[in-house]
C-alpha cells in the first residue's frame, strides 16, 4: 500500500486503521475496496501516470466534483470526510 500510494500520489505515509470497505462492479466481476486511514511523513503532491490533477480538498470542494459512484456518500458515512 506504502508503494501504491508513493507511485499515484508522491506521497510517503505511514498507513493506519481499516476506515471502511466496499464493493463496486467491474467489468470482469467485482472489485472489492478497502480503505484505510494514512498519515503522510513526506513527499510532494502530483498526480500518477492515470491521473490529470490532484487536490487537497475540503468537504465543500470535495461535495463538488465529479467523483467515483459512491465515494462521497461513503465518506460521510464512515466519518472520514476532509476537514474545513
């Protein structure tokens, strides 16, 4: 996870508790997702080789944009929505 972050985000963090898991379809079945708190020790962020642009986020900003189906409703429920 330590690297998967590193390589799409630039960041090093150190990976904490289990915060919440889901199931979302896929084209060859199922992918099943858990997310985890992480605390981020260095590094710059920029998007991966997938991405256009990154962003720190507010829950305002983040209500916003065009996310993943689910991600934010999922956050509110886990309690892990960004702080103001």
């Amino acid at each position: 996870m330590v690297r998967e972050i590193r390589e799409e985000t630039g960041l090093v963090v150190t990976v904490g508790e289990l915060v919440g898991q889901v199931t979302r379809p896929a084209a060859d079945g199922l992918y099943d997702i858990h997310d985890y708190a992480c605390q981020v020790r260095s590094g710059v962020l920029r998007p991966g080789d997938d991405a256009s642009e990154v962003r720190w986020a507010t829950t305002a900003i983040l209500a916003t944009l065009d996310l993943a189906d689910g991600l934010y409703e999922a956050l509110r429920e886990w309690g892990r929505l960004p702080r103001a």
